[in-house]
C-alpha cells in the first residue's frame, strides 16, 4: 500500500512552476556566463566503476564488515577550503545576482508515515534542540548565524531518509552523508563517489545509521548508478560538486524520500542541513542538523556562484541535504560541499537547471 501510494503521489503532485525571479545583476555584459558543467556521465556499478569487483555481494555487502564499517567512519573526506576563501568573505557578495530567472521546478518527496504524524520536523525540533553551538554574524565571520540542533532520530520522518554512503577511495575506506530523493535515487556530494577523474568504489548506503547497538536499523543497499557532471568528474567544478547514486533496491518505497527543487533564488531562504559530521562537531555516528539563512554567494569558482551560510558542520556532513521547507514540505535545494577554513560556514553548490537534468537522468534509471 506504501508503495503504491508514494509511487502515486510522486506521479500527481509534479509542480511545474512558472518562471520567476531577476536578471543578470552586477554583470552588464549580454553574454551567457560559460558553461563549465560539462554532460553529465552516467557509470554502471560495478562494471562502470573502474576497481570494483565483479563479485557483487563480495564486493559490497560481504565486504562491509562491522570492522570495516567502524574503520569508515573513523575517516572523514577532507575537502579543500574554497579558492581564495579568506579574500571572499570580505567582499561576499550579499545580494543573489546569480539568479537567471530558469523554469522552477519541485518535485515532490513522499512521506509514508504522514498519516500518523501531525506535524512536521519543523515544528518538533525547536522543542527538542540542542542549544549548543550558536555563532552570531559578525565582520570577521559575516556570512549567518547558525544553530546545531539535535534530531528526532531515524524512526521519524524525514530523518528515515538520510544515512551514511561508505566507499574506498584508492582503498581506504570513507564515509559520506546521503539521502533519498527518490525510491531509488541517492542524494550526495560528487567528492563522495569521484576524485582525480577516477571512481570511488563498493558504494554502501544505511539509511537511519546512528550510535546505537542497531546501527542499520532499515539494512544496507548498494548501488546500480553513479551520475554526475564530466566538468565535476574530470576538473573538479566546484558548483558541479553533487551527484546521484541509483540504488539496486526501491527502499523509498518503505522510507519515503525528500523532494527536490531547482532554479529558486536563495535570497532571504533558510536552510535545514542535514550531516553525520566528525569532530569537533559530532562523532560521526549522530545525525545533526544545522539551520542558517542565506548569507551570500562565492563566485571564485565559477557560475552558478555558490551559496554561502553559516555552518557548525564539519567534514562527515559532505553530501548531507540542505532542506529548504516550503508549506511544511521538506524538499533538497543543495548539499554540503565544503568548510570555510578561516570561518564557521559552509559553501555549497546553487541547485539550478543543471541539478534538474541529473535529476531527471536519474529517474529515467529508477
């Protein structure tokens, strides 16, 4: 019943919404900002990813031992701070110019326990946050404040949904954060499944993954597909850093996933981030969410400028969904790609029509 209800819903409530929003800010020039994205590659696990080996259940589920899966999470991705990040946040740019005015588009998530619940995250989470840390905007720091939170846990709505990605990165193994988006689409960072023009390898993904005796209280899925952009994959375009996996198993039909929405301006937005962060933040097993409003843009890596917050995550939160709620329905807008070295905040890629068409290029996989 689940199943066919979320498979009907996800079909009756495709919004297409009209175009909106401005022009091309500060540029004068009429000439379209370059395209560095690239076309999107699509890899075939495991014969597509190049190291993984052809005894799937070995390679993946045999593989993932609790040995193996505690020396994951001990190992956090490191990620780069931003190009020139110490000169931007002094002329971070506070107004979203990058805006182009492209189709918006939601597509709608599936809640499949929204007939025993009431209420929403949003309105359960001010009652039971965690107070600690908060930072305030400042001139040193002046992209937003923030506030960790703790979360409900992986028996609610949306929280199911997230969990852990483990993989090897030229053999060693790592973890990331990831969420469902779809019954079988897999929402994260591209640093978690490519590095070097080069593929990570034996993709695992545990929904609801915590500290508890029962770490993987859904189980353990391994992946079909891997998308992301080429200008990610073999130059590293930092506003091309997210991807979607394709999991061998329709699990959101049981869990339910996020929605997903492209092509809407962040100014004035909150975001809810979601993360399994390592120290200092968290201890890699715990999911946290931070929540901070726009607080600019850094262009230094190319167009779409990227999106600027305050943040108290730290690396393990890599491809964790930032959340943007829109009538109490929470939809993915972006994930967490990097850590302001020189400050608390967060920079991450801007979801515009781009991140529409690896969408929809993941779907036609589902």
């Amino acid at each position: 019943m689940v199943s066919v209800f979320c498979s009907f819903l996800g079909l009756a409530l495709l919004l297409l919404v009209g175009c909106g929003g401005g022009g091309g800010g500060d540029d004068d020039s009429n000439s379209p900002p370059v395209d560095s994205f690239g076309g999107i590659i699509s890899s075939v696990v495991p014969a597509g990813a190049a190291g993984l080996a052809t005894e799937e259940k070995e390679s993946t589920e045999e593989f993932w031992t609790p040995d193996r899966i505690r020396e994951a999470v001990r190992n956090t991705l490191e990620t780069e701070a931003p190009i020139d990040m110490k000169f931007g946040i002094s002329a971070l740019n506070k107004t979203a110019h990058q805006f182009q005015g492209g189709a918006q588009k939601r597509f709608p998530p599936c809640n499949p326990d929204s007939d025993k619940e009431s209420n929403f995250i949003t309105e359960t989470l001010n009652n039971k946050a965690d107070p600690s840390p908060v930072l305030q905007a400042s001139t040193i720091c002046p992209p937003s404040s923030y506030q960790l939170y703790s979360t409900r846990g992986y028996r609610y709505y949306p929280e199911k949904t997230m969990g852990v990605l483990l993989f090897l990165k030229k053999g060693v193994a790592y973890y990331c954060s990831a969420s469902l988006i779809g019954k079988r689409m897999l929402l994260t960072a591209a640093h978690c499944v490519s590095s070097d023009a080069a593929w990570h390898t034996n993709f695992l993904f545990i929904p609801g993954f915590n500290n508890g005796s029962n770490y993987e209280p859904y189980g353990h899925f391994s992946a079909s597909h891997i998308l992301v952009y080429s200008g990610w994959f073999n130059n590293k375009f930092l506003p091309a850093d997210y991807a979607i996996i394709v999991l061998k198993e329709a699990i959101g039909d049981q869990l339910g996933w996020l929605g997903f929405t492209v092509n809407y301006s962040p100014a004035g937005k909150t975001w809810d981030q979601f993360g399994y962060p390592g120290a200092p933040a968290g201890d890699s097993m715990t999911l946290l969410m931070n929540r901070s409003s726009y607080g600019g843009e850094d262009c230094s890596a190319g167009q779409p400028c990227r999106i600027v917050v305050g943040s108290g995550m730290s690396e393990g939160s890599s491809g964790g969904p930032w959340i943007l709620w829109q009538d109490n329905i929470p939809y993915a807008n972006s994930v967490q790609s990097q850590v302001m070295a020189s400050c608390e905040g967060a920079v991450s890629p801007y979801f515009d029509t781009h991140a529409g068409d690896l969408f929809g290029s993941a779907q036609s996989l589902q």
